[in-house]
C-alpha cells in the first residue's frame, strides 16, 4: 500500500504523490498544510490522483 500526500484545508479534491508538486503545495491563501494517508483511505474519501504529480 502507497502512501500520498494530501491537502489540509480547501481545494482538497487530488491526492499526490509527489511531496513537492505545486498543486499540493499552491493557493498559499488557503494552505494549511499536508498529511499523508494510505492511497486506499485517499480514494476512499472521494480523492483522485492528481495529474500534475511525477510519477
């Protein structure tokens, strides 16, 4: 099981598993952080993979 990388606080739609992709880390405005969770549990809470993110 992947771990990912998502948003805490708006925008929060894409999970990434890149730590350092701008749509994770953008809208400063609005950021309140990250956490990373299982891709299982990500999925599970409605979120897709982004599509910005190396893979």
């Amino acid at each position: 099981m992947n771990a990912v990388y998502v948003r805490i606080g708006e925008y929060r739609s894409s999970y990434h598993t890149d730590v350092d992709c701008p749509s994770l880390n953008g809208k400063q405005d609005t950021y309140m952080g990250q956490e990373s969770m299982p891709e299982d549990q990500a999925r599970e809470q409605g979120l897709t993979a982004c599509k910005h993110c190396k893979k």
